[in-house]
C-alpha cells in the first residue's frame, strides 16, 4: 500500500526497441526515435522516451500490486484538485504480457531539478529564498485537498480506505515499528525508547487538534518535482511538474515539510530551511499562537521519524556519517532542536 516503505526495488532492465514501439502504438504515440533510463528515475523503474510525437516517461514494473493504479488515481485527482502540474493523461497497461510487467506512459513534464548543476550554478539567494518559500506555497495547494478521514487509497476497492484506528495509531504505530527495527542494525536502548515514547506522549494534544486530513505527498523531495521560471523576477519561479505519488496518503501535511529540510540543513543553507519552514508556518497558522505551537509540536513528530529512517538504514548499510557512538536520543534530539529553533 502507499505508506509502506520499500527499500528494495524492481528495476526494469532491458528493454527491446520493437517491444517498446508496440507498447507505443496501444496508446497511438507515434513513432520511437530514441529512449534511455532515466538519470534519477525511480528505483530503476523510469524510462526516457522520445517519439514523432513528443517526450514521454514509461514507468514499469511495479513494486507492488497497485502501485500504478495508486499513482494515477493521485496523478488524475490532483490535476482536479491543484493547478500544479501533474504527468496526466497517466496511460495505464496492466497487462504483463507485453513487456513482461504492467506498466505506465505519462508526458515528459518540462523543467529542471533544483539540483541540476545549471541551476545552482546560477540562481543567486534571493531567488533560491524565492523558490523555497513558492514550495512551502505549493506544499499548502497541495494539502488542501482534504477528505473526511485519514486514510490511505486501496487499488483494489478503488477508493481512499481510513487507516485502522485513528491516524494517531497509525503513525505512532509505524514510527515504532521502524524504531524497532532498527534495533537490528544498531544500538537502540531503552533510554532512547523511553525518550522516543515521552516525545509521542508530548505531542497527543497537538494532534488531538489537528486539522481535517488532507493529501501528503509523502515523498516531497527535489527528486519528485521540476521547477521553471516564468517571468523575469526572482519571485517567478514555479514547480512545472510534479510526480511519483507512490507514498501518498491523507493525514497531517506537515509531514512533507521534512525532506526538503533536511535537504538544505545538509547542503549547509540553514537560512533556506528557515525560509521554507517559516513560510509555510505562517500560510497554516494565520497569527493563531495556539495553532503555530500545536504546529511545532507535530512537526517534531515527523521530524523524529525522519530521523528514525535515517538512523536505520545508515546503520543497516555501514553508511554512518556522525560519530558512530553518539546514542540516538541524543542525535536525534540535537537535528530536531536544530530545525525546530529555526521557527521559534
């Protein structure tokens, strides 16, 4: 389903030039003059493709039963619910025998990554303020979209189905479990559970308050999303694309404000972190004092199960970049304060 976490993938290999022009021809494309795997693709499952008729992206063996049919049902909503550009019409063919595995072609949507070297080589700190507070603005079109229960969207029912229990259980069920797991991998005491457990008790209310659950996007990084500049000022810049809604759900939009901070806190641009997060606090808050602390408070939560994710798979992989003693309350602690004095 949308918010389980995969760490493994499904890349779709090689695939032949005549197999792909017939996958083409179902959906009347034109011709195939060129294609390539996708230089950030997802998980190995993206391909380039340029025909007499344009750009396209085909995506393919999928990860898990639905992850196509879940990615176009958020692709088609969002275009109805946000002005933010989505890769639709999402074609869809879930028959294997072509290809070997179902598969997806969707538009080649225009624009750069704000990694792309050409950008950061040129883009001055007044625009790269600009564009991080024009994501804190997108992020708000985004989420809200609102539904009346948390939930997530079942391929199978074809609708978007409410957690079991509260959204309450359902995080603090998943940050647990991933605490847990990371017992495998590393040191985890019962210290650090004890902390983990009075920060999830801390933050009940500040839940308890929440608004009506809205779409989060689950994975809102630099990866997912191309940026244009539509005019000649530095306030002009736009997202021109937005894509993979494979962790997609309904629940409390702060959650996606973690990636693209953690994003910039590791690129040494504190002031762009505080930009984006600022930003976005003041759009949901609306000089509610109450409303900005219960924020703060929540955004600590995903801040820490951001923080849970990293801790795991760095230990599971050998791949740690602090000290390798440090125990995880007190390291997780250390980043969650870091960000959080941002918008004090």
């Amino acid at each position: 389903m949308t918010t389980r976490i995969y760490f493994a993938t499904h890349q779709i290999g090689d695939v032949a030039f005549s197999s792909l022009q017939e996958a083409l021809h179902e959906f009347d494309l034109g011709i195939l003059e060129d294609y390539k795997q996708t230089e950030k693709g997802v998980m190995g499952q993206t391909l380039l493709v340029r025909t007499s008729q344009g750009e396209y992206i085909l995506k393919g063996n999928p990860l898990y039963v639905g992850q196509l049919q879940e990615e176009q049902f958020f692709a088609q909503q969002l275009a109805k619910h946000t002005a933010i550009p989505v890769p639709v019409p999402y074609l869809l063919q879930k028959n294997t025998d072509l290809l070997g595995w179902s598969y997806a072609i969707m538009p080649r949507l225009p624009g750069k990554h704000l990694y792309d070297s050409s950008l950061q080589t040129t883009l001055g700190q007044d625009e790269q303020e600009e564009i991080a507070s024009m994501l804190a603005h997108s992020l708000i079109e985004l989420h809200r979209w609102k539904v009346p229960d948390a939930g997530e969207y079942d391929p199978i029912a074809e609708r978007i189905v409410p957690f079991a229990g509260t959204y309450l259980d359902w995080l603090y069920g998943t940050i647990r479990h991933w605490l847990l797991d990371a017992q495998k991998y590393s040191v985890i005491t019962d210290a650090d559970i004890a902390w983990v457990d009075e920060q999830l008790s801390h933050a009940e209310a500040a839940f308890g308050a929440m608004p009506v659950p809205g779409f989060v996007m689950g994975d809102f990084k630099v990866e997912n999303f191309v940026i244009q500049k539509v005019g000649s000022h530095a306030s002009d810049w736009r997202i021109s694309g937005l894509f993979d809604f494979t962790t997609s759900y309904f629940g409390d939009g702060t959650a996606d404000l973690t990636k693209m901070t953690a994003m910039y806190i590791h690129k040494n641009q504190p002031e762009l972190a505080k930009r984006f997060l600022y930003t976005y606090r003041e759009l949901v808050c609306a000089d509610d004092e109450e409303r900005c602390k219960q924020f703060a408070v929540r955004l600590g939560i995903h801040l820490l199960y951001q923080r849970i994710l990293v801790w795991g798979e760095a230990k599971a992989t050998n791949r740690v970049t602090w000290e390798a003693d440090l125990p995880f309350a007190v390291w997780a602690q250390r980043y969650i304060n870091s960000v959080l004095e941002l918008i004090d």
